[in-house]
C-alpha cells in the first residue's frame, strides 16, 4: 500500500509563491496541528525542510523559517505513531553532530525518526553565512554527502566511526546511546548522480512527478522518474523507494478549487521566480533533469509553484490519489496544501474516504 504523509510549512507562504496565497506564517502551533491531525486521519509520515534563506520579491516566500530538527523534537514529543524527518544542511553541521541530533530525537520517539540529506542548491543561503557554493561543490556534492553519510550510519550501527575520506577524518569518533532502530535516510535527488546517491545510501528518493496543467494525465512521466529511481536501487542491490512531492488544492466543487488557484495565480511573485532562477543558475553544471535545472526552468512559464497539481472537488482528487498510487513502483506520497490547516481536514474528512487506496488502511484503523 502506498505511503502518504505531509510536508510540513516550516517555511513562509508554504509552497505558493505568491501574494495572494495563504500567508501561512511557520509556528510551533501550526506545525505541531498540522501533524497531530495527520496523525489522527492516519498518515504515515511528515517531513520538514531545512531553508536558511527566502527569495527576494513581496511575497516573502520562505523569508521566515524554523528549524528543522528542534521543531520534530518539539513534535516527536507530542506525537505516537506518525513517522517523522528533518532536514540537514550537511554543508553546516558535522555528520557526527547530526547523527547525535537524530539519535536523540530517537530517544523522545523510537523507531520513528529519520533524516532528510540536503546538499545545498542556493548560493545566497551558504555565503551569507561565508560558505562558498563553488562549482566544485555542484559538481562533487553527492560524493560529499556519501561521505557524510556512511559517518552517520558508522556511529549509528557500530558506535564508532575512523572513517578516512575525502571530506571527513574520523579519529576513534563515538556515539553513545545508538538509536533503537534504524533510522532511514531520504534524499531528493533528480539527476543521475542525485539518483544514484539516495540509491546506494539512502531509503527512500523524494521526485518530482511535473505537469502544470488542467487536464494533464496526472502519472504523465511518474512511471519514467519511479523506474529511474528502480533502475539505480538494482544496480546497487537495495530497495530504495520512490516517493513523490505534489499540491493538493480542493474544494466541494471543481469550480470553487479552481477559482482559488487562479485568484492565486493573480498574485504570482515574478521577483521571487527570476531570484529563484538567478539562484539556480549558478550551477552551471547541472543536467537536464536535476533540481536546478527545473527551478531555472520556473521563470518561462511563471506560476506560484512548480510542483503537481492536483485541483478538482473532493471526488476528484481522490480519484487522481488512485491513479498515482498504482504507478508500479511507486511507494509514497508526500502532500502539500493550498492552506494546510484546512488542507489536512479536508484531506481526513473528505478527500481520503474516498480514495480505494487507503481502505486496508483505514479498516485497520478501524479495527
């Protein structure tokens, strides 16, 4: 069965990059709902973000920002079941320090912790803190972060890591207590060097399934990214599973749902989407098909967000659930909203009682 869980607004304005979305101002309070009535209406999982620095332009799109692992400490701890993941910067904390943060966060809620690895695409978010984003580092930033991470998993299964390698010199490095359980490892790498790095590292690739419009087939190009993802995990031998990043904007009718994606469309941040671009562009060996190139690419066709779109009544994005879900292969969805307090509800209420791909597990709630 298909995995569902909920990207959480750590940051300003969510993932709308306008004015007229929902200001969705990040909090404690509004993270810690959000995930509670996720939990509640039975999902599997919420991961947060870690961004240092928003975009330019009026909408403020992810100028105000929590952090990631203090804030599902702060919800590890008032949660039971829901699996939980933060997000590391790795070019600013150490790989023993995070695997501690983690094996802590273990502590508060065992066996449900795991760790998001993010490489760093934003210029402006690492200098202003006098960290370079060269083009070394795009260029060899994934055999940084599989350094990076066999020091994690070396203290998290042995307790000691004299790891040797490029990047980082372990000397007789400890860790104690160990987490539980293990704690699995996700990434969101798109390019053939991001794919293969979650495959022989990681548990799970967050992709992307594209398509901007109405009446898109809604798995147009998921089957090709999720047997990419397959293809990388066989040439290494491992299982890693292929989970996949949309929006959810619904109503009680097709019309209501649409006329709130066009009023948000009326404020799109053009200044915001050519900062992006400008940020994006300044990896200069990025390939077609990689994070950067696709956030490069926002500025032509401008919108408040790039990501999948599912937008109808409540019956109809039930139905498009179904349809991604049975892409073979693929073993999760991760949700965004419009408005995401109100966005969870009708997720729970209306929207998920309707999908036949989550009655085995809503009849073992049931049970």
């Amino acid at each position: 069965m298909t995995q569902i869980g909920v990207f959480i607004p750590i940051g300003s304005r969510g993932w709308l990059i306008s004015t007229t979305s929902p200001k969705t101002m990040p909090s404690f309070d509004l993270n810690r709902t959000i995930v509670q009535r996720a939990e509640h209406y039975g999902l599997d999982f919420a991961l947060s973000m870690i961004k240092l620095r928003g975009y330019n332009g009026p909408s403020e799109y992810w100028v105000h920002n929590l952090e990631s692992f203090t804030l599902m400490a702060g919800i590890a701890a008032v949660t039971k079941r829901i699996q939980l993941f933060a997000s590391t910067a790795i070019l600013t904390l150490p790989p023993a320090l995070t695997a501690r943060m983690a094996t802590t966060i273990d502590s508060i809620a065992p066996g449900r912790f795991g760790v998001n690895i993010v490489t760093g695409w934003q210029p402006k978010e690492y200098q202003q803190m006098g960290i370079e984003l060269t083009q070394e580092h795009f260029a060899n930033r994934y055999d940084y972060a599989a350094e990076y991470v066999t020091v994690m998993q070396d203290l998290w299964t042995k307790g000691v890591s004299d790891f040797q390698g490029r990047y980082f010199q372990m000397d007789d490095c400890k860790l104690s207590p160990q987490p539980s359980a293990h704690i699995p490892i996700v990434g969101a790498g798109q390019s053939e060097k991001g794919m293969e790095f979650v495959a022989k590292h990681g548990d799970f690739n967050f992709v992307g399934a594209g398509g901007p419009g109405k009446d898109i087939n809604v798995t147009d190009g998921l089957r090709e990214t999720v047997g990419r993802v397959e293809a990388a995990a066989q040439k290494f031998g491992r299982d890693t599973g292929a989970f996949t990043l949309l929006m959810v904007i619904a109503d009680r009718t097709e019309e209501m749902a649409w006329a709130k994606w066009e009023h948000y469309k009326t404020g799109t941040d053009i200044e915001a989407l050519e900062w992006q671009a400008m940020q994006a562009g300044a990896d200069t060996v990025a390939k077609e098909g990689s994070t950067a190139a696709g956030l490069k690419r926002g500025i032509q066709n401008p919108q408040p967000t790039g990501l999948l779109k599912l937008i109808g009544s409540y019956e109809q994005v039930a139905q498009m659930l179904d349809e991604i879900a049975g892409t073979p292969g693929l073993k999760g969805i991760m949700l965004t909203f419009d408005d995401f307090v109100v966005g969870i509800e009708q997720f729970g209420e209306h929207i998920q009682p309707l999908m036949r791909s989550r009655q085995p597990k809503l009849l073992a709630a049931a049970e």
